[in-house]
C-alpha cells in the first residue's frame, strides 16, 4: 500500500463530495465508524498506461443525500433506488478522473469504463494499491484503488503532487 | 432565439445536473435532447435541429471523442458547437479536442462555470436580460 497514493485518494474524495454533493468529510484513520454499517459499495475501472479499478463504500443511509444534493430536487420529491444509486457512480466516476491526472501525470491518457455496483460475484481486492477513510455526517466511507502492475513507488505524478514535506 | 440543446452522457444524474444548470443559467431554451453515448447522441442529431451540444468523453458504445469526430467529417453537423464536460484530466486529449475548436469543463463544474462556456460559445444575446 502506498501512503502518498492514500492521501490523495482521500483528498481528491472529499473534495469532489464537497463540490458535487455539498457533503463535507474529515478524514479518518480506521475502519471502527464503518463497522455495523450497511454499505453501498461502487467500482469503476479504468485502462491506459496502467489498468486499474477504484471502488467507493458509503452508507446506504447517505445515498438519498448524495443523490438528492448533486440532482438538487424540488423538497419532498423522492428519488428511486436507481437515481440514488446512478449519483453514486456518478461521484466515483468524477472521483477516478480527478486521480489518475494526479497520480500518473497529464499527459497520460486513460479510458474510463462505467461505474458499476459491487455485488458478491465482484472479485476481492487483496491487496489494493491504495485506502483510505473519510467520516462523513451520517458514517463513514472508504475509497480503494487498485492498481495492476507493482509500480506504487514508479507513479510519477506523486512525487511532484505530494510537494515538500 | 430559443436554443436548441443535445445532452450527451451515460449517466442520467450528469444530464440531469447539466440540464439544471442550463434551466438555471437564463438561456433561453427550445428543446433538450438527451442521449447515453455517442451513437445515440449522432442519432438525434440526424432527428433534431440542435444549435449546441454538450458531451462527456468516457461512454460505452460509442465516446465522445469518437462522437465529435464524426461530426467533424459531415459537412452538416461539424459547426455546431459543442462543450464537453468530463473528468478527462490528460492534457494531451484535452488540447486534441480544443484544437478541433470544442470548449472543455472539467467535472466536477459549478453551475456558473456552465453558463459563461455557453455564454462565450454561442454570446450574450441568446441568454435573457437580467431584471434590473
């Protein structure tokens, strides 16, 4: 796991909550405000000069103000189980397009494919490249990305990114 | 003149979101159109009058770019203007599309940034007074 990859994870998440869905976030060290939580959980993966996937966790209880807050509805007005969850990997998308630049420069190029809802045929992450966890008003979340190829000390973006201590 | 709009992502918040602050920007609007990916967004194109189409990049099917680029090879859709609106953060593909004469907004865009692309793209005169 990359520590500096970890850190802008979390950066870049809660930025892009804050601006896309006026949810403000800290961040946290351990998964401990996640436990007993029902979880929604979105990927997206992405292939260019390397492949990978991200993957955002967040309270079922957080997804109707996720959803109602980027979509900004009339009060009252309900929004279905698959608005709330097409917000979700809305935020992911914008999440991942906001990282690679950061990670691996701006001259690469990617492709991103469409986000997609983990179920229990998804495969395991063992051993993702990064993590990290926000607190958020109504639990926490956890954001991952996985890498496909042991270059976490090769990213060229993080050294520039990262600035001086 | 009322504008005419297509609206071209795979994801139906986006259109949503774009579509809000497009209402909200004071343009003065005709139709909105909408499509989930490139193939879709040429087939209203053949199908409607659109003065102005804002577009992502990543989508199934068919891209944005790849969109865009078939627009530039007929003769009768390659001056409509066209914003597009993604997470693509490669400065190599963002100069490649403004070089075709395209706008870039980069998500996430505030309703703000929105207005003033559409503002400078198609000028002030489609968009209402201001009440004093």
């Amino acid at each position: 796991m990359n520590p500096a990859l970890s850190r802008k994870l979390v950066e870049v998440t809660a930025d892009t909550l804050e601006k896309m869905a006026f949810i403000f976030t800290f961040p946290a060290e351990d998964v401990a405000a996640m436990e007993g939580q029902i979880q929604e959980v979105v990927r997206v993966d992405f292939s260019g000069p390397f492949g990978g996937g991200m993957e955002l966790s967040l309270p079922s209880s957080a997804l109707a103000e996720l959803a109602v807050n980027m979509l900004g509805t009339e009060d009252g007005e309900e929004l279905s189980a698959e608005q709330q969850r097409d917000a979700l990997k809305e935020l992911i998308n914008v999440v991942c397009g906001n990282v690679l630049p950061v990670v691996a420069g701006h001259v690469a190029e990617f492709n991103l494919r469409p986000p997609y809802m983990v179920s229990g045929e998804s495969p395991i992450w063992d051993d993702p490249a990064a993590v990290g966890y926000l607190v958020l008003e109504s639990g926490a979340c956890r954001v991952r990305m996985r890498i496909d190829r042991s270059l976490a000390q090769e990213l060229p973006g993080l050294d520039a990114a990262d600035g001086p201590p | 003149m009322a504008v005419n709009l297509l609206i071209v992502d795979d994801s139906g918040v986006m259109r949503s979101m774009i579509k809000k602050s497009v209402q909200m920007s004071g343009l003065q609007i005709g139709e909105i159109h909408q499509a989930a990916n490139g193939r879709e967004g040429l087939n209203a194109l053949d199908q409607h009058w659109i003065d102005l189409v804002i577009t992502d990049i990543n989508m199934p099917v068919m891209t944005g770019e790849e969109m865009i680029g078939q627009m530039h090879d007929r003769p009768d859709l390659k001056s409509i203007p066209t914003i597009v609106v993604s997470t693509e953060g490669s400065q190599t593909r963002i100069e490649r599309l403004k070089r075709k004469g395209l706008r870039f907004i980069h998500k996430p865009f505030s309703p703000e940034m929105l207005r003033d692309t559409v503002k400078d793209v198609l000028g002030s005169e489609v968009f209402y007074e201001p009440s004093a």
